[in-house]
C-alpha cells in the first residue's frame, strides 16, 4: 500500500502537475526583467548562485541558462516530488537540506560551482520559517566569491495558500514579472541579514510593480 501511494506522490502526481501547469502557462503573459544579465558572467566562464523564495518556486519559468543550473532538493520524498517535476524543465539537481545530508549537500554544490553550474537555492526552504535566510547560499558565495543574484517572481493576480512558504501561483490570464536582480558579492557572514532584507524589500516592490498595467512600466 505504502508504494502505491508512494508512486501516486511522486511520480503521477508530478507528471499531472507538470502537465496542468504548462497549459496553465500558456494563459500567462510573461514580462522579462534583467534575465540577460547573466550573460555577462557566463561569457567570462564566471558561475552564479541564484535564490528565488521557496513559496514561488512553481511558477519560475525556465530560463535561457536552465541547463546549465544545479537546483538544490531536499533529500526527502517532497523533494523526490519536486526533482521529477523539475527535471521536465531540463534542471539538473543536488540532493539535501539544512536538516538532512546539509553538509554533503553543499559540498555538492561547492563542486558544482567549481565545474561552471549556476546553482539554484531556495534559501528559506524546505521547511522554513517563510523569507528568512538559512546561511548555506551565503557560506558557498563566500567561500567561491561567486555572485548572488535573486530570481523573484511575481504576478497581478496572484493565487495564494494557507501554507508556511505562503506558497502561490498566478491566476490564469494574469501577467507574470520576472525580475533577476543583482550581483550581490559577499563579504562575510554578517550578509545574511542583508541579503535577506534586500530580498524581501525587492519582493515587496515588485509586487506593487504587478498591481500597475505592464504597459505602463519604464522599459516595458
């Protein structure tokens, strides 16, 4: 019984999913902001630590450098989910969290930055508390010197659950921002708490930006 519900969870129920949601993102207007920027970086052989909140994580669009991106799952059956819905976006993955396999886990990644991945974290995951900073993103930008960047998204009608990442999808028929922002270098560990001010401040701003028509927007 226990495998039947496991195969349910993690391999029908990603698939459903993968498959609702790129109807559902058909409906959507994208708005691009910034996602070029990394081309900069690549061009130089320069990787990139991205982090995007774990709450809007679904609705994160594949880039034009998605294969070439290691994303951080946690070493769970959640994550089992979410590596097969991912890796029908052409993701690559690390396995663990803060909690289980967190230094391995980071190793992995350290490794990854090493051989050119852009790495993927969600930096308040898997189990939060919503929009705060654990500090493994930042130890792996201050160890490699690699900058930051933040991959927020955000939509003018947006759908949002009673779960702890406060966990949202756009409606349909919505228009959807992607916004990159950054290079954020760090310095020392005292960052943390910058980083995720800034990150939230930005969050903050972008969804105000969403409530305006995007034809109203300078760049736009």
């Amino acid at each position: 019984m226990k495998s039947i519900k496991r195969f349910l969870k993690v391999v029908l129920l990603p698939d459903l999913v993968y498959l609702i949601v790129r109807l559902w993102l058909k409906t959507e207007k994208f708005i691009y902001v910034n996602l070029s920027a990394p081309d900069y970086y690549h061009k130089k052989g320069q990787p990139l630590i991205v982090l995007s909140w774990h709450g809007r994580i679904i609705f994160v669009p594949p880039t034009p450098w998605s294969n070439r991106v290691k994303i951080l799952v946690s070493a769970s059956e959640d994550g089992d989910m979410l590596m097969r819905y991912l890796s029908k976006f052409g993701y690559e993955f690390v396995r663990g969290s803060s909690r289980r396999g967190g230094e391995q886990a980071k190793e992995l990644l350290y490794r990854a930055l090493l051989e050119g991945y852009d790495i993927f974290i969600t930096p308040d995951g898997p189990t939060g508390p919503s929009h705060r900073f654990k500090p493994g993103a930042v130890e792996l930008a201050l160890k490699t010197g690699v900058p930051i960047f933040f991959l927020l998204v955000t939509t003018n009608r947006p759908v949002e659950f009673n779960t702890w990442d406060r966990f949202c999808i756009p409606a349909p028929f919505s228009r959807v921002y992607v916004f990159l922002f950054g290079p954020y270098y760090v310095k020392n560990m005292d960052d943390v708490n910058f980083l995720e001010k800034e990150m939230t401040r930005l969050e903050r701003e972008i969804d105000w930006i969403a409530g305006r028509r995007g034809d109203d927007l300078p760049g736009f």
